[in-house]
C-alpha cells in the first residue's frame, strides 16, 4: 500500500522553501540552450539529483532539428555620449532571445527597426525571442522608447550562437510499479517569475517530497526547454512512452488568479478526472479547459503519435495576464499563498492516482450485515456516522470490479480520503478484494 501523500507535509512550509528557489533563479538569463539553463539545473541538483542529458545541434529529432546553441554575456545601446541607455546587466529581458552578436554604430531610424516595446504599458520591458531565424534586437520600456533622440547610437550584444548542445535534466523516482507519471516543467524563460521560475521551483520540491514516499507509481520529472525539449524527449525516448499512465505539465503557478486545468486530448483520462474532482473539493473558483493544440508542452505529449495522457495545471494560463512576457512578471507577482495553494491542489491529484484502485464486493448478494462486524465505528476520526455508513454502502455496492474509488467518489459525492479509508476498512474486514 502507498504513502498517504498528503499526511505528513506542511504547504505552507514548503511554499516557502519553492519561492526562495525561485529567488533564487530569478536572475538567471535563461534561454532554449546554453549556460543558463545549465546553470539553472545546477541549482536544482541542490535538492534533487538529475540526469543531466546533453544532446548536439543538428540532431534529428522528428520534423525538428536541435539548434546552435546560445549564450550571451554582455549587450547595450549606448548614445553618442557614451551613456548606457539599455544594459543587459541591469535586466536580462532587454536583449531579444537569441539574438546574434552585434557591434556597431547606427542611426536612429536603423535601431527603432530593431526595438520592441510596450505602448500601452509604457513602464514595462517585454520579452521577445528568435529561437529559429537569425536576427538581434532590444527590448525596452516605451517611456525609454520616447526619450530617444536624433543620434548616432552603438548597439553592442556580446553573444554567441554556435554548434553546442541543447541541455535538460531528468529525475526518476521508482515505485512498486513500473507505471509511471510525468511531471514536467519549461526552463527556457529568463527572468520571468511565474513563466516559470515558480514552475521549476514547485517541481524541484514536489520531486524531493515524494522521494521520501514510499509510492505505487514511478515519478518522472522532466526540467526541459519548451517545445523543442519535449520534442527532443519523446524522439529520444519514443520506446519506452507507453510506461507514462498520467502526466501534468507545471506552468504559472505562483499569481493570484484562479486554477486553471486543460485537459489532455483524451479529454476523460484519469488524469482529468482526478485533477478536476481535486478542484471542485477544493471548493475555490477554478475553470476547466478542454484541449487545444496551443500552448505548452501537453500539445506534444497529446501529438496524436503518442496521444498520451497529459494535461496542464495553471492559475493564469498563458497571455490571460497583463505582466506575461513582461519584467513585471517579477517576483512581487508570484507570492509563497498562491504557491501553497497549487501544491495543495497537487499533492492532492497524486493522493487520488496513488490510491485510486478497483475492488469486488466479496458479500455481492444483498447487503453485508455491518452492526455484528462492528464496521460503524472501525473507520476512526469520523463522528458522522450516517456519513460513514453511506460510504461503506457505496463502496460496496459499486465495488463490481469496473468502478474506481475515484468514480465511487464521484457518484457518491463523499470525499475521496473517505471513499478511500472506507475501503481500507472493508478490505481488513474481508468484504473487499
């Protein structure tokens, strides 16, 4: 029998320990390759141990192919006075992601061809990237955009983009069963808080926590750049996919606004339908989306190739929140309350998926007598009885062998931990098996 997941944890503790992490990282430049994402796992390799997989450019993988590999170490406009008008040092979201080194003295006509900005929020630095077409550029706030004058400027970006590799790390947790479930997270924004520092943080825990357990299903963690990381994962790992019986992706975590799930593409997947039970017995206001193909990295793991079992858990999904792909993306908008709350909810769809198990009736011809078995009190902590007796008539009854505890749960509309400790009960008692 498994470890009740959520007995012996304090959310509020470990929130704590998630946002310093993201702290922590916050600083990094992180891209799709390079040092920064190396240097971002190796924070991570302070809790928990990886595997840290290397994988060249150039490598085939599917209809992609792994790119050069990026690193940057300096970059700036400077004004004909010689002052620094944007520095990279002072926010790592002013260089265009990926963009190719550059040191020259142009007019200001030429530079506004490479600058981006926010217009209607004139104080904030957005985030842009090249991954795919060769190019540099800034980002800036729109109240520096209007202060440039007439000028010579020199734009200065100290980077590389060369043959190297493309880096993420993987972490497996072996339970009783080879069975597994996925758990992984995008590593390729730089200093963007809740996309997904917080993300990475909350997995790095999660993933130190149930190492401790002793547990039903093996854990994979991924830590993986998006889109092409997954892309490369499942080209390496394509034999060995089917083990993956449930799968979240962890994105935006750490904002106030309310949780949201997407479904996989299965769409009623036992994934689904535990992550969506977890949301309505919290009772707080969450909203369930069905698939798309657009997104984060479940539009890969759910490609109809591989079709799997993956969904996504959020607060605010991607582009709904005015400081996405901003600096205000910052570390005031994640806060340790609303980390608490998504590992809350987390832990909770893993209780459900750990102990989330079929039973037959051993007594299926009428009603079992449970008053000389002494059952209406053997389940303990519980002073509604009518509510105990319920449950214990409930999960004998639908205890046919087809209907899990979670859609006993469900029928019933009596809690899972419930549910479950009935059928523990029962199982002692030789009415279950």
């Amino acid at each position: 029998m498994s470890t009740d997941i959520i007995k012996n944890i304090n959310v509020n503790d470990v929130s704590k320990d998630i946002y310093e992490l993201t702290t922590e990282l916050y600083p990094i430049c992180r891209s799709i390759t390079g040092n920064g994402v190396r240097k971002t796992l190796s924070l991570i390799e302070k809790h928990i141990p990886l595997t840290i997989h290397e994988v060249e450019s150039g490598t085939k993988v599917f209809d992609w192919t792994v790119p050069k590999e990026w690193n940057i170490r300096d970059a700036y406009i400077k004004n004909s006075q010689g002052e620094k008008i944007v520095d990279f040092q002072k926010c790592n979201l002013h260089v265009v992601n990926y963009s190719i080194p550059i040191n020259q003295k142009i007019s200001l006509d030429e530079l506004k061809q490479h600058l981006f900005t926010l217009p209607d929020r004139p104080e904030w630095v957005p985030y842009r990237t090249s991954y795919y077409k060769e190019n540099w550029g800034f980002c800036l706030s729109y109240n520096q955009f209007l202060q440039l004058e007439e000028d010579e400027y020199e734009v200065y970006i100290d980077s590389s983009l060369e043959d190297g590799h493309l880096t993420y790390g993987e972490y497996y947790i072996p339970g009783e069963k080879t069975d597994e479930v996925l758990i992984t997270c995008h590593t390729c924004h730089p200093s963007l808080a809740n996309d997904n520092i917080a993300g990475i943080s909350l997995g790095t825990f999660l993933a130190k926590y149930l190492s401790q357990l002793s547990l039903t299903y093996s854990y994979r963690f991924l830590f993986i750049p998006g889109t092409i990381g997954s892309i490369t994962w499942l080209a390496l790992n394509e034999a060995n996919v089917d083990k993956i019986k449930h799968g979240l992706v962890v994105t935006c975590i750490g904002d106030s606004g309310k949780s949201h799930y997407k479904k996989s593409r299965r769409g009623n997947a036992e994934i689904d339908k535990a992550v969506i039970h977890v949301l309505k017995e919290f009772g707080s206001e969450h909203e369930i989306l069905e698939f798309s193909p657009y997104g984060y990295d479940e539009r890969q793991f759910c490609s109809p190739g591989f079709n799997l079992p993956v969904g996504c858990f959020m607060r605010s999904p991607h582009g709904t929140y005015p400081q996405y792909h901003t600096s205000a993306d910052n570390l005031d908008l994640v806060q340790p309350e609303y980390i608490a709350d998504s590992l809350a909810k987390f832990l909770s769809v893993l209780q459900i998926l750990e102990h989330n198990k079929k039973y037959i009736n051993q007594n299926p011809k009428c009603e079992p007598q449970l008053g000389k078995r002494g059952l209406y009190s053997a389940i303990g902590g519980l002073t509604d009885t009518k509510k105990t007796e319920m449950a214990m008539l409930w999960v004998l009854n639908m205890s046919d062998g087809e209907n899990s505890l979670l859609d006993i749960s469900e029928k019933s509309g009596l809690e899972f931990d419930l549910i479950k400790n009935t059928a523990a009960t029962l199982l002692e008692f030789d009415l279950l098996k």
